[in-house]
C-alpha cells in the first residue's frame, strides 16, 4: 500500500516537560492505526501535529501525499454556536456538500429563482445520491432536527454533530481523538461499523477496547518516548507486549550480567586504562547505558479501604421523577443489596443522571419514599469531574479533603504518599491543575471520591479520558469491591467485565432490571429489532399481496371488514376510488424519479418535478392510511 503520511522527528515540549521527542510515523492506505499511551504522555498532542492542527518542535515534519484529506475529530469538539445543526455539519464542507445545502435552504425559502438554480446546481454535479447518504447519516446518528441552534445541544448531540461532519467529507484519513465519549452504545456501534467499513485511513486514541480491537489492524505504543509498532489488532498487542517487555528485561538482565565482567576488566589495571583498546572502553559505557535500562510498568495502586456496610444501604418504593411533563422515573421500587454491581444503559436523555442523582439525595423525588442506611458512605464519580481551581497544585485540591487516607488492610497513609499510588509523583504535587492533561485531571478526581472511604459507589463514566492501564488497575479494584457498585458506562468491555446484572432505561421513566452481562443484552436487542423487521416486512407484504389480489379478482371481497360489517355503498365507491388513485400516483411518482434521473430536464422543469414529488409521496402516505382503515 502506498504511504499517505509520513512524519520525522517530532517532538514537542512545554516548558522542562518533554512529551515525546524524535518520533517517525508512517501512514498508508488503508490501516487503521490506534496510537496507545499511559495519559499525560501528549497523545493528544501528537494527534493533533499529525493532523495539521499543531506544530513539531526543532526539525519535525509531517508529509501528506498530494491530494489527501484529512478530517479531524477532537475529544471536545469547538462548535459555532450561532449555527443550525445542519449548518455546522456543512459548515467546512466541499462544493459537494455546499450544493446541498443550498438546494436545503432554497426548499425552505419559497424563493422559485432560488430554488431554480439551487436544482440546477445539485443536477449539474450529480449530488441527488449524495445528499440522500447525508441524510441516511444524520438518521443513523439522531440528528432528525437539523434545524436545531447548536447552542442548545447536549455534550452527546455536539460529539455526534462533529462526527456527522467527518462522515459525509470522505476524508482519505480520519483522525479521531476518544470518538466514543459521549456517545450511546448504539451510536458507538454505528461508528465501529463505519470505520470498519471505510476506505480511508484511521489514526485514533479511544480507551474502548472492543471498539479498537474490532476496527484497529496496527497499534502504535508510545512507551517511555519511544514509540512501538504492532501489525495486529488490540488482542494481537497485548500478546505481543507482554513478549517485548520480557525480552527487553532478559536483554538488560544478559547486560548486568556482562557489565560486572566488563567493570573488573576496567578496575583491574586503571593506570594503564589509556592503552587498552578504545573500542573495549566504549563497549564498556555501552553496556552501562544498557544495564540501567528496564521497563518498569508506571500503573495505579488501588487499595483505599471501604467504610462498614449495614444491612439497609438504599431502599426505593413507587419512586417518581418529572422535568416538566417527561416523566424521567416511573414508579421504581427496588432495595440495594451488599456486594452487587449494576450497569446502568439507556439512551442520551433517558434519565440515568437524574435517577444516580435521586439516590445519592442530591434530587428529591416528585412521589413514593427513600431510605438511606445509617452506615451508608457514598462515594459519587460525576461524569462532568470536580469542579477543581486551576491555580490550586495537586497536592493543596487532595488536602482539601484530608490529610490521611485509610487503607484496605485498616492503616492510615498521608495523602502525599497516596497520590503516588495514582501516579503522581513527589515532583508533581505542586504543579497546578491547570497544567495537568485531561487524563491526570480525571485521575485526580477518583482520588478524592476514592479517599473517602465509600462503600456505595456510583460512577458515572468513569472510563472517559483513563488509559487502559489505568482502566485494567481500575476493574481489578472495583471487581473486589465490598461494598454495593453503580456503573453508567458506554464502554462495553468496562461493563461486561464488572455488572452483573443491568438497569436499562427505556424511556418515558420505564427502568427494567436484567440479569446478565451487556454483550448477552445487546444481542438479545438486535434479535428483537431483526424479528421486528421482519414482522413488518411480513406486515407490508401481506399489505401489498392483499390489494393486489383485491385488482385481480375486482374486489369480490370488498365491502366487509374484520367484524363482518358491511361497507356502505359509498365507503365501497371510496375504497374503489382511493385504490385507483394510489395505483395513479405510484405510477407518476416512477416517472417523475427516471425524469429526474435523466439530465434531460431543464431548470423550469426540474424546479415542477421535485415539487411534484414531495406532494405525490404526501399524498400516497395520506391516502394508504385511509385505505387499510376502510379495510380494517
């Protein structure tokens, strides 16, 4: 496959910080590429060079291949405000897509010269196809409203609108930074399959495993300031990690081994070291680099201990919830248990903030009762994070809280020491959080939930900005925690490895408890959505088989419906009539498209027919209606 990027020596420091120094990456046609880093490594950062939107230190260099587009997914994505949905979708769009929103707004204006051009522009660079997939992809990503300010989005619908703006633009690469935060699990599946599917190349950072084991074909490590590759997918690295770590601390370990040689060869003669061999001496200092060289893996350290459980933690009886007229919980009874862990899943706006917020007290229930244990310690992981002062340093946001932590095994630690076992150093205590990445800002704030002691913990996407190391040390805590475990996650890996059993949050307050992991969930979903495909392919049919019969045979059957009462004479006339005029507009709508289709159509007559059409398809639905009701 021919290369389309190609970067040298890049590097980038702040201030004495270094993120990465020397690097050399290649692109081609084709891979998809997923770069993994413990968080404050400059992941982001290095994303950011590759995709043109930064600058290497010193010599660094990033060559395109003539021609390549490049489409660039941000973690927090910058939005215009003042634009409709619509409008910040096309709003960096190519003459393509400019077409079509034109042709978009001329529909709405009413303005016949207008609109005359606007259709003489779509006919003329063929955009009829095109703007049909535009709107298959704002459907598949719930972007029915694309009138809607962009100022009133949620943090969901901005991740959505950005990535509706990478799909439609065909990027011969696609940069993505966490594509999946922010994001339902069925929308994260939408994507999953679309990268899978395209052409173009990929470069991302996501900490969703299945995502990146499924779409991923090459992983890049970047480990120490060095980067290493990996011609697999996410199962393939960490098989072939694990080889590379060993190998390199045997190699180092065969380099102690011979330096203690080597250093008895140096020590025994020193007076007459200027005429040994000056290969011997390099050899020497060679092996000295080597032999202090080890991989030592940089992880957290989870063993905070939990306060004392009781027997009554959370009791729920006939629970309810409004904002406004949407009822956000519907009647939830239910009574927490020791030691369970529970995923919360549902849908952007479904209810599941509010309802983690009715349990930790935070919002008082509209009806039905509430009961909190004596001995209940909540320890709540908010997805928005703590509100932390930028000009405070790490060490002065922990003290804030206490000044000792107790552990798992009842000893007491200062916070100081603490916060190492989150890999924050001693030399990182006073630097300010303003200067911390995102992921040692999320790291910072499970300390200060995890100090507390909790033993009822809620975490509401706690995965978003952690590395995966941190996710593993993370899981490993959580799957032996004592105490009672609330999730809301869209990572299905996270899930599936800790919930045992699922709250799921249908809508309109409905909130039903299933007993299994989420994988097991989600495939039972999509047999339910297939077996009602088909009931409604069935459905339509059988719709069609009837009224086709019904022309065959002159309607012998016509005039009784279901109960066996007669049609009057004129509903008879009526059901006859509207079936004629059904048969009439199908037959007008099929020329109208070949029509359009054609290219033969001047500007007047391309103007009629796309009216036309919109009306015939108004008027096919109108009048279908009313002949399964006269049949029903």
């Amino acid at each position: 496959m021919a290369s389309i990027l190609q970067a040298e020596k890049l590097s980038k420091s702040y201030g004495i910080r270094t993120l990465f120094e020397n690097l050399d990456i290649n692109i081609n046609e084709g891979d998809k590429i997923a770069l993994i880093a413990p968080n404050g490594s400059g992941k982001s950062t290095l994303l950011r060079v590759l995709a043109g939107k930064d600058f290497s230190d010193g010599e660094g260099t990033v060559k395109l291949k003539t021609g390549v587009k490049v489409a660039w997914l941000e973690q927090e994505p910058e939005l215009n405000p003042e634009n409709t949905v619509f409008e910040e979708v096309f709003g960096a769009s190519d003459i393509l897509s400019s077409a079509i929103m034109e042709y978009e707004a001329a529909l709405l204006s009413h303005d016949q010269a207008r609109l005359e051009k606007a259709i003489h522009e779509m006919d003329s660079r063929n955009a009829w196809q095109y703007e049909i997939k535009v709107k298959q992809v704002l459907t598949r990503l719930d972007l029915t409203e694309i009138n809607m300010s962009v100022s009133a989005l949620s943090g969901g619908q901005r991740k959505r609108v950005a990535l509706a703006s990478m799909m439609i633009h065909d990027a011969d690469l696609i940069v993505l930074d966490e594509p999946t935060n922010h994001l339902d699990l069925e929308v994260i599946e939408y994507l999953e399959e679309y990268l899978k599917r395209t052409s173009s190349s990929v470069l991302m950072v996501t900490h969703d495993r299945y995502f990146l084991d499924r779409v991923c074909n090459h992983i890049l490590e970047l480990d120490n300031g060095k980067m290493f590759a990996y011609k697999g997918n996410y199962s393939y690295f960490l098989e072939k990690r694990e080889e590379r770590v060993e190998n390199f601390n045997t190699e180092t370990e065969r380099a102690r081994n011979l330096l203690r040689g080597e250093l008895e060869w140096m020590r025994r003669m020193p007076q007459a070291r200027a005429t040994k061999a000056k290969y011997r001496i390099n050899a020497f200092y060679e092996l000295k680099e080597k032999a202090e060289r080890t991989i030592r893996e940089k992880s957290m350290r989870i063993d905070v201990g939990s306060s004392r459980l009781g027997t009554k933690i959370i009791n729920c009886k006939n629970i309810s919830h409004y904002w406004g007229d949407y009822c956000s919980v519907d009647n939830f009874t239910y009574n927490f248990a020791k030691g369970e862990k529970i995923g919360i899943v549902g849908a952007n706006g479904a209810g599941k903030t509010t309802f983690l917020n009715i349990m930790t007290g935070d919002i008082k229930p509209a009806s039905g009762d509430i009961e909190w244990g004596e001995t209940l310690v909540i320890g709540h992981y908010k997805q928005s994070g703590l509100d932390f002062d930028p000009q405070e340093t790490v060490i002065e946001a922990v003290r804030k809280i206490a000044e000792v932590v107790s552990l798992a095994d009842g000893s007491v630690m200062p916070v100081s020491q603490f916060l190492s076992r989150f890999l924050f150093p001693h030399s990182s205590h006073n630097t300010k959080i303003e200067r911390l990445s995102g992921g040692e800002r999320r790291r910072l704030y499970l300390v200060t939930v995890l100090m507390k002691s909790p033993n009822f913990l809620i975490l509401d996407e706690p995965t978003n900005d952690l590395d995966i190391v941190s996710l593993n040390v993370l899981e490993e805590y959580l799957s032996t925690f004592p105490g009672c475990l609330i999730i809301v996650s869209h990572d299905r890996y996270f899930l599936d490895k800790l919930a045992d059993h699922l709250f799921v949050f249908e809508g309109e307050g409905m909130i039903k408890d299933y007993v299994g992991k989420y994988s097991e969930y989600r495939e039972l979903m999509k047999d339910k959505e297939r077996e009602a495909e088909l009931a409604e392919r069935g459905r339509k049919e059988k719709e069609a088989e009837k009224l086709k019969a019904a022309e065959r045979e002159n309607q012998p059957a016509k005039g009784t419906d279901t109960s066996g009462k007669k049609l009057s004479w004129k509903e008879q006339r009526e059901l006859e009539t509207v079936e004629k005029e059904i048969a009439s507009l199908e037959k007008e709508k099929g020329s109208l498209e070949t029509a359009l289709s054609s290219g033969n159509l001047s500007s007047d007559e391309l103007t009629k027919a796309s009216l036309r059409i919109g009306e015939i398809i108004s008027l096919i639905d109108l009048k279908s209606d009313r002949w399964l009701e006269l049949n029903s």
